[in-house]
C-alpha cells in the first residue's frame, strides 16, 4: 500500500513515510491538482492559510511580538496566554478572498475524494459562516457541524482603552466552543448509502463498537503543554479529540484520511496512533520539518482518561482501546486543564 502512495502521491515534492503515513512539503491546491481523481477516502483538517493572520508576513509579526493581526495579550494570573488572530479586524476584501480561497479548494477536494466521502473542517464562530458557504458552491454538500466544547482565552474582553469607563461590558462572549463543518462529497444520484459503503468505502461515520453514533457535540480539553512542548504550532489540536475525529470520519476503518493543511502533524499523529493511514500535505517548511520529528512523538502519547491508569495504544487493540477512552472521557466529572500531568 505505501508503494502505491508513494507512486500516486509524492510526485515531484519532498516527502517522507512515518509509520503507515505520509507526509509531503506542497502548496496544497498544487499538489490537489495534480493527484489520482478519486483517491481520498476522507479529510480531516485545519486550514492554516487562507487567511490573513498565516501569511507570512503576519507569522513573522507574530514570531517577534509585533502583533499585526495578531493580539499579542498580557500575562493574566500569572500565566503567558498564546497570541489570538484577531478574525474581527478582516476587511470586506480579505472576507472576498477567503470566500474565494475556500470555494477553489473546494472544488479541488470534490476532485480528488471519492464520492461519498466525508470533510471535517475546523472554523471559529467569526468566520464559519463566510467558510461553510464557500464549501458549498465549491460543490461538497453540508452536513453539520461538530461542537468542540472547550474554554478558550477567547472574547470576554472589555471595550479596548476603555476598559475603567465601561468596566461591565464585553465586546464579545468568551468563547466556549470552536465549531467544525462537516461535509460530504455528494453520493452520486440513484446509488444508495450501503452501495457507496460496498464501492467507495465512503458515505457515512464511524459508530463505536458498541453500536452509539457518533455525536456532534464533543467535550475537549484545552491542548495539553506536553503536547504544546512537543509541536509549538499556534493552533495546535489536543490528540484526545483528534483521534476520535479520524476515527470516525471512516465508516469502515479503512481508507486514507488526507490532512492537506498539516501543520505540525497532529492529524497524521492521531491516525498513527489508532492504526490508519493518513498524508499530510504543508506549504512551510519549518511546520514540514515540525511535523518530521512531532508526529512520532505524538502518536505515542498515551491518552487516558481522569483517575485512570495510563494504557498503551498499540494497533492491534487500537479500536476496543479508543472506545474505552472514550466512554471513560465521557463519564469523567472532571474537566482537563493544559497544566494537568498525563
């Protein structure tokens, strides 16, 4: 299987095999133009550029405490909060071009998953509705969206240089949720979803083996700082939610997961850990090289839920193991924090 991932996907571009994965330094619009139609069972992302505050020339702000589009905050309670990318401060033009950048990749990505197949895309609340729309007339077709509950740092913030004149006012909520769009690959017309498993392996979600659904609302802590520590990347994704994300993103547990904006590689990490296949594909080579020594690192987390002892993930047990945490995270009364010792 890695041959024909290789032959079909790598190209021209710098790419190298981690595990049963894959991960290649592209442009991802590029590299989509370019790979076998048809060929992706699943995708499972969160798009770093595209918008403003990952040009270059804002990272770079950011990276040397100038801000730019980015809110570089104060230490609070004695604790250094990360910079936040201010979504509010997009102009009417930058909101036509992130229309435009997510209606071209959407189209793209139509091309190249195989009908049926399923797209979890992470959002904010400030901008979900420019990006969801966009996904739409690319052609992938809206099917929900999965609710992260999670306490950011977020919104809550008093009216800026007026915060003694108006200290009861915020102007935003604090944010306590981070919304994902799910979408699909419409299912050609007259075939039915048990012929689009049987075809494409493609069509549905992933139950847990005791038979509950999936759900669309998934309690997540804030991203732990062994994680952190391991991959600084600004938007860095806790790997007890990712693993449930690309679990359940294959029907049938098989197929490939595509990751086309990778970043550090916690997407390709959390499919390492439970057994499936994953490529990732970055434009940067500093998240690229990130990503070679982050991922194998990361897929080898143990995950364990509040009071319980700590299990090792191997592949073989890797879906009875997946579903136990789950259920143990679920029943959990207590909440995670990015300082708890794992």
């Amino acid at each position: 299987m890695l041959d024909i991932i290789y032959n079909d996907f790598v190209l021209n571009f710098k790419a190298e095999e981690i595990y049963d994965s894959l991960i290649i330094n592209a442009d991802s619009f590029d590299w989509l133009c370019k790979i076998p139609e048809q060929s992706i069972h699943a995708i499972v992302t969160d798009p770093p550029y595209g918008v403003k505050e990952y040009e270059v020339s804002q990272i770079e702000k950011r990276e040397n405490g100038k801000g730019g589009i980015w809110r570089i905050p104060p230490s609070f309670d004695g604790h250094k909060r990360s910079p936040l990318p201010r979504f509010t401060a997009l102009t009417i033009k930058e909101k036509e071009a992130l229309k435009l950048f997510f209606t071209k990749w959407s189209e793209l990505v139509i091309r190249v998953l195989k009908p049926g197949a399923h797209v979890f895309i992470a959002s904010n609340a400030f901008i979900s509705q420019l990006t969801f729309c966009s996904l739409v007339q690319g052609g992938l077709e809206f099917r929900g969206e999965i609710i992260r509950l999670v306490q950011t740092l977020r919104g809550g913030d008093r009216p800026k240089n007026a915060e003694k004149q108006f200290p009861f006012v915020s102007s935003l909520p604090r944010g306590c949720y981070e919304p994902w769009g799910i979408f699909r690959k419409p299912i050609p017309p007259g075939l039915k979803l048990s012929d689009c498993l049987k075809e494409f392996k493609t069509g549905g979600l992933r139950r847990f083996p005791d038979g509950r659904p999936f759900n669309d609302v998934i309690c997540s802590e804030r991203t732990p700082q062994r994680e952190r520590a391991i991959a600084p990347h600004p938007s860095l994704k806790p790997q007890s939610f990712l693993r449930q994300l690309v679990y359940a993103v294959l029907p049938l547990g098989e197929g490939i997961i595509l990751d086309p904006f990778m970043g550090s590689g916690s997407t390709i990490a959390a499919a390492s850990a439970i057994g499936l296949r994953c490529i990732g594909v970055e434009i940067y080579s500093d998240y690229y090289d990130m990503a070679r020594i982050a991922i194998p690192k990361l897929t080898g987390l143990r995950i364990k839920a509040e009071n319980q002892t700590i299990k090792e993930i191997d592949h073989e047990s890797s879906q009875e193991y997946l579903f136990k945490e789950l259920r143990l995270h679920k029943s959990s009364s207590k909440s995670f924090s990015d300082n708890q010792s794992h």
